[in-house]
C-alpha cells in the first residue's frame, strides 16, 4: 500500500527529537510539497516486539489532540491483558497546541462545488484535501516505514468530525489505501452532504483500474454521539431549493445513512455504524477510541 513519489521523497526531513512528551513516543517534522506546509509527525511504538509482518499502523489526524487519548485508550486495553500491537501514527501540525483549526479546515475538507456551495459562507481556507490525501500516500507512510517496522497490509485511517470527513473521503477516492477506516462524527454537512449523497454512485471498488492490485477489502466504522447537535451550513447554496435546504439542515442521521448506503452497496465491505448513547460531538471522541481499538482488533 506504500506508494513510492520521487518528487516527495526528495524534500528533506528535520532530524528526529530526543525531546518528546509522551513514552515510548518519537517525533519528527515532514514538509509537503503537495500541500506546502509542514507536519508534526509522533509515532508511538507498542512495548512488545513487532510481529514478523511489521507492526499494524493506526495513522490518527488532530495527532496533536488525539494520540494522546488514543494511546491511553491502548495502554489501558492493554492492562487488561489485551493483545494491542498496534503503533500510532499522529498526524499533527507543528504551529499548534491541540487543533490547528484553518490548518485542518483545509487540509480534511474535500474541493468545493462552486456551483451549489456558492451561497455558503466560509471564512477559513477550504478544499485542500487531495493534496493532504497525497502527502499521506507519498511522503508520509514511506517516511514511516523507513522509520518502522510496519505491515503494510494493516494501515488505518482515523478521523474525527472534519477529520471523519477527510476519512471517509479518502475511502471513496482511494478505497485501497488503507485496511481500515474509522470516521468519527463525520462532517458529511460539507457541500450541502455531496459525499454523502453521491457516494454509492462515484466510489471506486478496491482493485479497480487506478488502484492496487490487493484484493483486500476494506473495513469501515462510521460512530457518532446521540446528543450532537445539528450542523446547519451558513447560508442557502445556490441551485439548492428552500425546501430541500430545510429538510436536510433539520437531519443528524447522514452518518447512519452513510453506513446504510455502504452496506447496500459495497455488500464485501465490513461496514458498520455505532451510535454512542448520551455523547455530544466532542464527548464522543472518550468512547470511539475504545470502540475504535476493538474494531482495528476483529480484524486481526
């Protein structure tokens, strides 16, 4: 699944820092030329040997938020007497504490369509999420398979709610890319739900011309919290009429559905949906990580 570009690989990368913060943790800085911006790069080693094939990878996006909590949800499944080989990957930004909220608005969200997205208001920079998708196949998994001891054919993507929605498109364009794919709170209200609308439609099968040739398929976990609130987009897109702009900015299912429609039409596919009773959007995240680890460890 590592997919060699000359063109990327030629960029230099900082040297690795002895300076980390959480054990058992390295850390290193990767500028893209796709997308013109550098990355913090932490990768948390599990504490047992890698199995013969490599270690499975679990790249996380926000890593600067979200590897700490997924390596607690791992440590602490471990004390139980779990078997977790998994190594983390977060995938950060090296100008932020926690979020990097213009950073990622770019980075995780699809193009625009201008022709139905005109209408909407957006203040922070949009669009940029082939080129994040490129940088992640080109330059950051040989990165880290230089580094690392890693199964290729156990890669997983993760992402929570611009983050989910970068997850869950980059499955559409490149179903191949990973074995796994876990969208957390996916913002599916992006281009007035077009990923979610159009997906059964536009997704390419795993193996297909432009992919891979691995006949694995992929694996896809879509959650979201029972208490999120509606995300309505700011303004009435052009070519959208007032009724269906009322009827799908008053839907909060569009994740549930999402997981229905993949179900219907990648029937192969190990595609599920879980709901979290009582969770808001940002509570969610405590209980998706433990979900998220039992799933990644069904399929071992």
């Amino acid at each position: 699944m590592n997919t060699a570009a000359s063109a990327e690989q030629k960029v230099d990368t900082t040297p690795d820092s002895d300076a980390v913060t959480l054990a058992n943790t390295h850390e290193f800085t990767l500028l893209s030329t796709k997308t013109g911006h550098e990355y913090l790069i932490q990768v948390a080693v599990p504490d047992v040997p890698p199995p013969a094939e490599g270690y499975p990878v679990l790249y996380v996006l926000d890593g600067n938020s979200r590897l700490p909590l997924m390596l607690a949800a791992r440590d602490t499944l471990t004390r139980r007497g779990e078997s977790l080989p998994w190594m983390m990957v977060g995938v950060g930004y090296t100008d932020a504490e926690r979020l990097a909220p213009k950073r990622r608005a770019l980075d995780y969200t699809p193009p625009l369509l201008d022709a139905r997205y005109a209408g909407q208001k957006n203040s922070r920079p949009a669009g940029g999420a082939e080129a994040f998708l490129d940088f992640i196949e080109q330059r950051l998994k040989p990165a880290v398979s230089e580094r690392f001891a890693v199964n290729s054919a156990r890669e997983a993507l993760m992402g929570h709610s611009f983050g989910g929605l970068f997850t869950l498109y980059a499955l559409r364009q490149r179903p191949d890319g990973f074995s796994d794919y876990i969208a957390v709170s996916p913002s599916l209200w992006w281009n007035f739900g077009d990923l979610l609308d159009g997906y059964c439609r536009t997704l390419k099968q795993a193996g297909e011309e432009g992919g891979s040739s691995t006949t694995t398929l992929p694996r896809v976990m879509i959650a979201r919290g029972s208490e999120e609130g509606v995300r309505i987009p700011e303004g009435q897109p052009q070519g959208i009429s007032t009724a269906d702009y009322a009827r799908e900015s008053r839907q909060t299912d569009k994740a549930d559905r999402l997981a229905e429609r993949l179900q219907r039409c990648r029937p192969g596919w190990d595609a599920r949906f879980t709901l979290f009773d009582g969770e808001n959007h940002g509570s969610v995240m405590w209980p998706a990580a433990r979900s998220a680890l039992a799933f990644l460890g069904e399929g071992e």
